[in-house]
C-alpha cells in the first residue's frame, strides 16, 4: 500500500473546528490502523490544482498513490477496501454497512445541513419551507433514535457507517437544534466519540487548527485573515 495523504485547509475558523470533515477520514485510519499524513490547502484561496481534486473546492481528499478521493464518504469506501474493522467482507453485512453509510450522507446529513446554514445565517423565521425542513430532520431523528435504541452500531460490529452516522448527528447536535429529545441518538453519538481512535482524530484536527492560529500570530497580518464561516458554497467549513 502507498503512503496515504489526507488535505485539509491550513486553517478554518474557531465555529467549525473539530466538526471539518477530515476528521472522518482521520477517524477511519485511525480505527483501521493504518499510516496516513496530512497535507494542507489554503483555506482563503481555492485555486485549480485545489479544484483538480476537489472539484467544490471543499475538504477532504485523500491521495493513495495514483489515485486521488474527494467526498468523504468515497473516502470511507476506498479506506475500507484495506479494513475490515471498517467495512466487513462478508457480503451480508457488507451491504449493510454500505447502505448505512449511504442513510447517514443521503437521508440524515442533507437535512442537517440545510437547517445549519440557516443558522449560520441567523435566520429563524418559521417560514412554511423552514417549517417543512424542521419536521423533515426531526423525521429523520426520530428514525436514527428508534433504530440506535435497538442496536449498539449501525451494521453489527463498528464500521465505516458508524463514522459517517456520528458525525452527521455530532453536526446535529452542535449547530442543528441538538439531540436532547433524542437520548439514544446521544449515548450512540457518546459511544462512538468515547473511541480512541475518534479521540485521536479529534485531538490531532483541533491540534493541527490550533499550531495554524500559532503559525498566524506568528507572521505579518494578513488582511483577509477576517474569515468568517459563511463560506463559498454556504456550507461548514
Ligand atoms: N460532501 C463533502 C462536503 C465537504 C465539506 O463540506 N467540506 C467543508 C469542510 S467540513 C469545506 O470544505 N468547506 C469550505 C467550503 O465549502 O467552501 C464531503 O463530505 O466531503
């Protein structure tokens, strides 16, 4: 196997730290144990070697050897061709696995999102479409909170899906309205966080976002420094 690279910007503001989702791609390594290093882009200008392989201009994307993957969610699939710890060979709970990691990127994080960027945006005005998005993830809630009820991870043993699942219901916990009406939604959330291997990805992303706030007091300042976290495309960043 090639030495495998993960990008993530060289900096993003304090709101989104510890929710950038190189912290899935860490999560996963870490879990399957496997060597990885990290790389940089930066964060205020998105130039075309960036879109070359990002082509929204976003985080993450991994390189293994020729061969580069954007969209964390390719990024789980192609990390668990080398793991069974994150996607299980035998086809039953392989396709298990597969169609949760796909629930947690298509049927629960699309609603999470949309209702984060209308608080990034400070806009609460109970609009009939706001209103239908509301009852939309509360819908999808209520769904993860039945199931997590009944199972300790998503497809058996812990996989790639769990990574995924987590972090969409971190993301909603944090700046979507919060789990509190979802108490099995939490002590899934509290397990899965309560891995080592999440603890070493969330320490290594904060550590690697706060030596980048160090390398910034430490050079002349820069005027465009003034980032916000509304980003280009709306999303976290
Ligand atoms: N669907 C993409 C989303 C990637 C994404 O939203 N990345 C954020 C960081 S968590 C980003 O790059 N934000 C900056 C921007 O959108 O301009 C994935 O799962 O990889």
């Amino acid at each position: 196997m090639h030495d495998l690279i993960l990008t993530t910007f060289d900096w993003v503001p304090e709101a989104p730290r510890g929710y950038v989702r190189d912290l899935r791609a860490r999560w996963a390594m870490e879990e399957a144990g496997l060597r990885y290093r990290i790389e940089t882009v930066a964060f205020q200008e998105r130039g075309a070697a960036h879109l070359a392989h990002q082509p929204f201009g976003q985080v993450p994307w991994l390189v293994d050897g020729a061969v580069s993957v954007f969209e964390s969610g390719a990024i789980l699939l192609h990390l668990g061709t080398y793991s069974e710890t994150l996607l299980p060979t035998e086809p039953k709970r392989r396709a298990e696995a597969i169609s949760w990691l796909f629930a947690a990127l298509n049927s629960v994080e699309p609603p999470v999102l949309a209702t984060a960027v209308f608080g990034f945006a400070g806009d609460s005005k109970q609009t009939p479409g706001r209103k239908s998005l509301d009852a939309f993830l509360q819908g999808r809630l209520a769904d993860m909170e039945r199931v997590v009820a009944g199972r300790i991870w998503l497809a058996g043993a812990f996989s790639a899906a769990d990574i995924a699942m987590v972090d969409a219901l971190r993301v909603a916990d944090r700046f979507a309205g919060g789990l509190d009406a979802y108490p099995a939604c939490r002590r899934y959330v509290a397990r899965a966080t309560a891995r080592p291997a999440f603890v070493k990805a969330h320490g290594d992303q904060m550590a690697h976002f706060a030596a980048a706030d160090q390398a910034r007091k430490d050079r002349p300042q820069d005027p465009d420094a003034a980032a916000t976290t509304q980003t280009r495309t709306g999303e976290l960043t």
